[in-house]
C-alpha cells in the first residue's frame, strides 16, 4: 500500500492508527485496550474511577519528581486532597492502584481514557474441568449443525456426552441455561448460515442495500407482480366469483408516479408485462368518460428507457430485449429471490392493501387460520365486480398521487409536473401486442372472426380485409352464390390473458401488418379483459354450482357431452306430475339471454 492511498484511508475513516506503547527498554508492553465507554457510560461507577486515576497519572507524567514508592505515592495523592477538581472524580486512589496504572496504562503524553478502563467481569471464565468445557463446545456445535436442532436437544446430547464420559451428574452444570447462554453468545452471520440457510442469514444480519434511485421521469421504471387480497366477482347481479386476480403495476422511481396496471387471472408472465407496458405508454384521457365520479387526472405516461422486470426465465428472451430495444426501452432484472430490491413496488401493494382490499367484501385480512377462527368467509362475501375493482383502483391511484410520499418526501404529482421537461412515446402502440401471442390459423367472413366461442369483429376494419385477402383465397373456398359472404383463411396472434381483441395478419397490403379486430362482446372491454382461459375457469365453475344448485332442490341433473357455456349445453330437468321435464339451457355464455332466464328462475 502506499502513502497516498493510506493517507486517503485515513482521512475517510477506513483505517485508523493503532497505539503501540513501549517499555523504558524499547520492547512493546501489553495494555488493557477495551476500546471507548459507551453512550450512557460516561459517569457510570467504572467511567468515574478511570477518570480519577488518568488524573492522578497525568499529574504525575508533569511532576517529574516523585518517586514509585508507595509513601511517596501515598503522599503525591495527599496533596491533591483540597483540589477542586476531585469533587466530580470521587473514586478512592490507593497507592498500589496508582503504580499499576502509571505502569500498565501507556505510557507518558499518550494515556488516553479507554486503557483505565477495569477489567474486572469482562474476561471470560472456566468453571468447569476441561471435560466439561469440551463437551459444551460439541453442544453448541451440535446445535447449529441442522435446522430442527432446538436447546432441549443439545441439552439432551450434551448429558449423553457426559454419561458417555463417566462423569458423576453432580458435577454437570445445574441449569440448561447455562448451555443456552453459549448457543445465545455464538450467534453470528455464519453459525446462522449453518443452521439455516446462507439467504436467511443475508436477510437477517446484512445491512438493506440502498433503493433504487432515478432523477427524472421516466428513468427507471419498475414492474411488479402481486395475488391481490380480494375475491371478484363477475357481475354485480349474479355474483359469480372469478377468484383472486393477479395485480401488475409499473411505478416510475424517480416521482413514484404509477404508470399502468393490468388486473389478470393469469400468473406473472411475458403476456402480463407487455400489456401493462402498452398501457404505460397510452394516455389516461379516457378516465374522463368511462369513470365521470373520479376527481382528479392521471397525466402519467410515456415510453420508459429502462423497465425493471423479474428475474425469470421467460423475460430473458434475447428476441424480447431486441423487440424492446427497438422501441427505446432496455429491459434489466432484479436479483434472484430479492423482492427487497423492487420495495418501492412492495410498499404501494402494502398500501393498496391497507386502504382498500383489505376493507373490501370479499377481502382477505389474514391467514387461513386466523380467518377461521373469527368466521371470515372471503369467497362467499365477495361482491366487487371486475369493473368496480377496475374503478376503485383508478380512484385509489388518483389519490396516491396527490398524497406526500415520504420516499421522495414530496407529493408524486407535483414532482412529475416539475422535473418532466419531454416524453418521449412509443411509434406504434400496437407493436407491442406482435411482440407476443399464440398462432392460429382461422376463417374470415362479413361477420368477422369466430374464436374461441367469441366473435371479434369491427365493420370497417372486415371489409378492409375481405378486400385486401380475398384475392389471394382459394376459390374452392368461396360460396358459388354471387352474394356469399367472401370467405379467406388468415393468420391471427391471440393473448390467453386478454380477449378484448385479436391481431390478424394482412398480407394483401405492402407492406403486410397487423390489423386489431375488438371482441363484440362488451364483458370483455379493454381495461378489464378476461382471457380465454379466464372464461374456460368460470364455466368449470358455473358447471360444478348448477349442479350442487339441482342436487339442493331435488332435481335430476341431464348433460350433453361437453363443456359448459359456449364448449356446450347443460340441461337441469325438473319432474312434474303431468307433462314432460321442461329443459333449462342456462348459457351460451355468462352475460347471454338464456343464462339470465335461467339465473331469474333460481336454477343458476
């Protein structure tokens, strides 16, 4: 090391001089060195008593005259007996204390404080014979050798090591405590880590790592993942749960300003945090018109230049970060099983928790446990729609914008109207929604597209594409009726977590794209989409309640071969005393006529 970089070490803290006090010979000597009092130590019993004897010391370092013996010591401490300043250092002084600390405690012009400092009650001590020792030694080893191992155990094969020994149980130590005081002192990082695991001891005696920090808007932005602690329901007048929702939030670091979100039946995936993203990089003009109530607006958005995701495997695509990278946004990951890194998503979930589905009919405040002790029954209480889930979350957000945020110590909103000087947005939103999706090849026709048991049409956009594909179509396929509706087979990406709309590939234009068709069914808007799969989850469900519904009322129960809702028809017979069972058809699907008839006749 040289001298600059010790000097620099030095003058940061890092390093510190170490006092080496020497005999009148030249050799080192040893010093009682147990470092500085600690706060609250200052005129405690033992702080008083060094101060008295580094006064009588330092006393006799400027005398220069008298002498070791004890008279003469016996008399140097006489003569300071109507000092003023002994009033505060009151500690007797003998003279057999005052030559062993001229002696021992440094040397003269360098006797600080701490080297006065008594050691008495501060060595460690061996009460027991040397078997003894050794076997408490291998307890406390064998205790944090495994996880299940508690002090009862170690206890236990601690006396087995005696018995094993010989030794008379008079001589064993008279209390366990004596054995769990040694486990309690050899605590550490590393005993931990043994015990448990290396992450647990990293969680619980490491140091928390600074937050993620961003100047300006749109820096940083993080995505994560939460189960929200709420049951939703379908629709508000049949209540149907759907189950608990994953919640996908993207939160800008340097204002805490929310960008978007996505409420989805589907687990964290690549499909969750690309639709998130492109609502991230819409604006939130359309609050004004599907959601009037709210005061307040939403200006948060634009294209981030760094998005934060999980790190799992599925967002590691190399063809994701080039697609991402083409758009303006790099994408990064978070250390493995450290959701500490991201805390600054973690704490805007505990606040949503907090303020709203933790309140919420349907909630879920506690564990399973405690829910069942005080009869909190979440499933059956829900009643929170999809849509007044989507409503409320909005409302919650406009208020976390407008609220002091102690993170940043100001208030979101008005530091993202001070420190946005531009923004920059995406060249075509819809390109984020080719990036994902699952092929399949389906028919095109003047109604549109018929899949998944729903329809996705949108009259301008069909005819566009009837007109542009149709040339290119196979004849045998056409009607032979010169007014048949056109038909083509094309190429469409489908999302399993939002069917608000399909993505169909128009290769009869140059250059070909894609073209979105929206799902006509108005259940399925664009904030609140259920997926494919989402629907297929609600008719198993709506499939094992008509049949628990007809076994309560006595009803036989007929089915047709396959799957409820659009996959096929359930039919619940009732017996009369005249005429035929009349069959019930309760759905096509939820939301159709026959399924409201079917829910007003109490047979749903």
């Amino acid at each position: 090391m040289s001298e600059t970089q010790l000097v620099d070490m030095l003058g940061a803290g890092e390093a510190k001089k170490i006092d080496i006090f020497k005999r009148s010979d030249g050799r080192p000597k040893s010093v009682n060195d147990l470092g500085e009092f600690a706060p609250g130590e200052e005129f405690s019993p033992e702080a008083i008593r060094a101060r008295t004897l580094q006064f009588f010391v330092r006393q006799w370092d400027d005398a220069k005259g008298p002498t070791l013996g004890r008279r003469g010591l016996r008399d140097f401490i006489g003569s300071f007996k109507h000092d003023e300043r002994l009033k505060l250092l009151n500690h007797p002084v003998n003279p057999t204390a005052l030559y062993n600390a001229i002696v021992n405690c440094g040397e003269p012009g360098n006797r600080p404080l701490r080297v006065f400092r008594t050691l008495r009650g501060k060595m460690g001590r061996k009460r027991f014979r040397k078997v003894l020792e050794e076997a408490l030694d291998q307890a406390v080893d064998f205790y944090w050798s495994l996880r299940p191992r508690t002090h009862t155990d170690a206890h236990a094969f601690f006396r087995d090591l005696m018995t094993n020994a010989g030794v008379p149980p008079e001589e064993f130590p008279r209390r366990m405590e004596t054995l769990r005081r040694r486990i309690n002192r050899t605590i550490n990082q590393n005993n931990w880590a043994r015990k448990y695991s290396p992450r647990e001891a990293t969680l619980k005696f490491e140091g928390v790592k600074d937050s993620l920090y961003a100047r300006e808007p749109l820096e940083l932005v993080i995505m994560d993942h939460t189960v929200i602690d709420t049951f939703v329901v379908f629709d508000n007048e049949f209540l149907l749960p759907l189950g608990r929702p994953t919640l996908t939030v993207a939160i800008d670091v340097a204002t805490r300003m929310i960008l978007g979100y996505l409420i989805s039946f589907e687990p964290a995936s690549l499909h969750s945090v690309l639709t998130t993203l492109k609502r991230v990089n819409r604006n939130k003009n359309y609050m004004s018109k599907l959601f009037p109530e709210i005061e307040g607006i939403w200006d948060a958005w634009g294209l981030p230049k760094t998005l934060l995701v999980d790190s799992a495997w599925e967002f590691k695509s190399p063809s994701l970060q080039d697609a991402l990278r083409d758009l303006g946004t790099e994408i990064i990951w978070s250390p493995v099983r450290t959701p500490q890194y991201k805390s600054v998503g973690e704490r805007f979930f505990k606040n949503l928790n907090d303020r709203l589905f933790h309140k919420m009919p349907g909630g879920v405040p506690a564990g399973p446990t405690e829910m069942r002790l005080i009869d909190v029954k979440p499933r059956e209480d829900a009643v929170i729609s999809l849509g007044s889930l989507d409503e409320i979350i909005h409302e919650a957000i406009v208020g976390y914008h407008d609220e002091f945020h102690t993170g940043i110590d100001d208030i979101p909103a008005e530091v993202w109207k001070r420190r946005l000087k531009s923004r920059d947005v995406i060249s075509d939103i819809n390109a984020l929604d080719h990036l994902l999706g699952r092929m399949a090849r389906v028919r095109l026709t003047r109604r549109g597209i018929r899949f998944k048991h729903m329809d996705f049409h949108d009259q301008q956009k069909t005819s566009k594409l009837l007109d542009d594909l149709s040339r290119n179509a196979k004849r045998r396929d056409q009607s032979s009726s010169p007014v048949g509706s056109a038909r083509c087979w094309v190429t469409i990406k489908w999302d399993p977590i939002d069917a608000s709309c399909i993505q169909v590939w128009n290769d009869g234009v140059k250059p070909p794209r894609f073209v979105t068709l929206p799902n006509r069914d108005r259940q399925f808007g664009a904030l609140h989409a259920l997926g494919p799969d989402d629907l297929k989850a609600l008719q198993d469900y709506l499939f094992r309640y008509c049949v628990g519904k007809a076994g309560e009322c006595g009803l036989p129960v007929k089915l047709h071969t396959g799957v409820l809702a659009g996959y096929g028809v359930m039919q619940l017979g009732r017996t009369r005393s005249e005429g035929r069972a009349p069959r019930y058809h309760p759905c096509r699907r939820p939301g159709s006529v026959q399924f409201r008839a079917a829910c007003k006749a109490n047979l749903v």
